[in-house]
C-alpha cells in the first residue's frame, strides 16, 4: 500500500500572513491539526500545525510554522510513511508530485486503512504513530 492509496486529495492550505486566530478556526472548523503552508506561487514553504499555535509565539503563520518540510510521493509505502512520522514526531505528510501537493497523509489515514482492513505492512507500533 503507498500514499496515493490512503492519502486525503483534497488538501486544505493557508498562506504565510494569514493571522494565527484564523489558522485556528480553520483548523477548528475542517477538524484537523496541521495544514501546509503555500506562497504566492502556490509552492509549499512551510507546515503550521495546533502544537505551533500553541508552542510558539507570533501574530501571523510565518512567525510560528516550521520551514523544514518533510514530505512523500504518491508511491512512496504506507510503512515508510509509519516511520517517517515515528522518526521525526510528526502527525502528517505533504504528498508530492514535483513540486505540487497532491494530498496529504496523516496518522488518521493509516489507522483508518488499518481498521478497513486494508493491508497495511507496518512494523512500526500504531501507538508509536
């Protein structure tokens, strides 16, 4: 199974200058925790996520998300995904094709594989996930 499998298509993203109190009613509103950041161009510059809100401070997106982004490709396997989040704590992964997000993978999406009943091949903990 590979990220194109399991990943959300329709990937919500935030500019940089939106104000931390909108960042917050998105999440709020689409129930989710994290959203890719994108510049003018469209480009992924950054990930904002509820644990930036509430560890750092700012007045706008650019202030508090963080700017090294770990991202996948559609064919990479739900296993390496497992391990990407484990390794570096992170809740979510941009999907790309190029340059461009074409989805996004969170923990949700491989306990939700999991709990389908799709084979999932993990040797990761889910509760390390």
């Amino acid at each position: 199974m590979h990220a194109k499998d399991i990943m959300t298509r329709d990937v919500i993203t935030v500019g940089p200058t939106i104000t931390i109190k909108n960042l917050a009613m998105i999440l709020i509103k689409n129930q989710i925790s994290g959203v890719p950041v994108a510049g003018k161009n469209g480009k992924i510059i950054g990930v904002v996520s509820e644990a930036d809100i509430v560890a750092k401070k700012g007045k706008d997106v650019r202030t508090i998300m963080s700017t090294n982004i770990i991202s996948v490709t559609e064919e990479t396997p739900v296993e390496e995904i497992a391990k990407l989040m484990t390794t570096h704590r992170i809740k979510r992964l941009p999907v790309m094709r190029g340059e461009d997000v074409v989805g996004i993978v969170s923990r949700a999406d491989i306990v939700s594989a999991i709990a389908l009943g799709k084979h999932v091949a993990i040797h990761t903990p889910v509760y390390d996930l």
